[in-house]
C-alpha cells in the first residue's frame, strides 16, 4: 500500500510540475461548450463557463501541493523547534510552551483557519499561513515526547560531561534521533494541509478565483448543478479523496518501517 500510494503522489507531483504542458486547455477559459459531458475532447466535461474541468483539476494540483508542502514545512519546522527546546531545557520554559499549545489545540484546526483567513484575507500565502499555524501543536506534542525519552540516554549524558552546550547537544544528538517520527509527521501533516486548503478554497476562503483549486470547484455552481452534471464535482472529489489517501497512506506505511517494534510484521 505504501508502495501504491508513493506511485499515485510520484504521478500527482509530475502533474502539478508539467500542469502547463500537460493541460489540454487553458483552464480559465470560457467557451461555448456549457455544461459538456464527459467526452473525446473534454475528457472530463466542463462546468457551466465552459471551462475544462480536467485542465482546472490538473492546474488545481499545482495549488495544494504549494500550499500543503509550504504549510507543512513552516508548521514542522516551528513545531520541531519549539518540541527540542522545551522537552530537553524543561522546567519554566517547557510548562509555558506545553499550556500555550494546549490553548492552541482547544481550537478546531479548521476553525483557526476560518478565523486566521477571516483577518488575513484570501490569497496563497495567506492560506499557506493559516494552514501552517494549524500543524504546530501536534508536531510539538509528538517530537517533545519523543525528546523526553531521547535526553535520558547515557549518550545524552556522555556529551554533557563532556562539556557541550545545550545548543550542541540538542542540534547533534537530539535532532537527528528525531528524525523518523519527524518524516511520519510532516507526511501525515501534508494530507491534512491539502485537506484544510480544499475546505477553505470551498468555503470562499481560500485562493481567490480565477486560480484553479479543487476545493473551490466543488462550491457554488458545482452544487447548484450536482443533478444535471454531477461529474462537476466528482473529478475535484476524487483529485481530493485520492491525494489525501495517498500521503496517510504513505506516512503508515513510513511509520511501520521507521519503528524498530513494527519491523519485519
């Protein structure tokens, strides 16, 4: 499955990458083809502009993998550090830091999101930054408990007595001991990005129109014309569904090969 799912993100990526060359129209164009089912010029129909719905799904892919790696990559990267830092120094600093992330995760991720773009506004690098702020607690829950069991290791001890700093141990013997639950991490974290970045470009929130994004294909029109052509939303949800499925897939299939208790099951 692991090897499935790394095949089906390898094809997405190849897309997202070539989306101008692979597109067989332009996907913000208008033409007189409404409404057009599935057929050999329009492989996947086209909405009620006209536009292709296959150029805008591929296009539309270029926008949640920009959006899922560059959140997850801020998300982790903050999360991460503030984990290290507060499960290795402890005392004031990890209680400040653990009841901050607390408050932050009584909060719906999606609903932090909501309010973020409510002040913010629509726009790439603001959903990009909503989406990063909603991956932060649960990287630092999950890297500070790994960073607990991490510093009482008779290495840790070994470099303390030998006079590191805490900065070096932390920088070369914690980190890279974190760096298996770290991969699992940001990989799950990229389904869930893509996932909160189709429900805000559904919900009006996300990337302003005319960009493509499948979460935005399947608001409005889409369900004003769900009966007469249902395939409006069907090509965005199943972009959707299967992307999504994929990376849990893989950050699974990652995690049972870089935990040493799940080896060889």
């Amino acid at each position: 499955m692991g090897t499935a799912a790394l095949l089906v993100i390898g094809l997405i990526v190849f897309v997202a990458i070539f989306a101008p060359w692979l597109a067989p129209f332009d996907p913000t164009e208008q033409t007189p083809s409404i409404l057009r089912g599935p057929n050999g010029e329009h492989w996947f129909g086209t909405d009620n502009f006209g536009r292709d719905i296959l150029s805008q799904i591929i296009h539309g892919a270029r926008i949640s993998l920009q959006v899922g790696v560059a959140a997850v990559t801020i998300g982790t990267v903050i999360g991460a550090t503030l984990g290290i830092a507060s499960g290795y120094l402890g005392g004031k600093l990890d209680l400040i830091v653990q009841r901050v992330m607390d408050a932050w995760m009584a909060f719906p991720g999606i609903l932090l999101a909501l309010a973020i773009m409510s002040v913010l506004g629509p726009g790439l690098v603001q959903t990009i930054i909503a989406v990063a702020i909603t991956s932060v607690p649960l990287t630092n829950r999950i890297i500070r408990g790994s960073v607990l069991s991490i510093k009482r290791f008779d290495y840790i001890e070994a470099a303390r007595t030998m006079g590191a700093i805490n900065f070096r141990i932390m920088l070369r013997h914690v980190l890279p001991n974190t760096i298996a639950p770290l991969i699992v991490i940001t990989t799950l974290a990229l389904g869930r990005a893509i996932l909160a970045e189709a429900s805000l470009s559904f919900l009006g929130l996300g990337v302003p129109a005319p960009t493509p994004a499948w979460g935005r294909m399947l608001a409005g029109e889409s369900r004003s014309y769900m009966m007469v052509a249902p395939w409006m939303m069907i090509w965005p949800g199943m972009a959707i569904s299967l992307t999504v499925l994929a990376w849990n897939l893989l950050g699974d299939a990652l995690r049972d090969v870089l935990d040493p208790r799940m080896r060889g099951r």
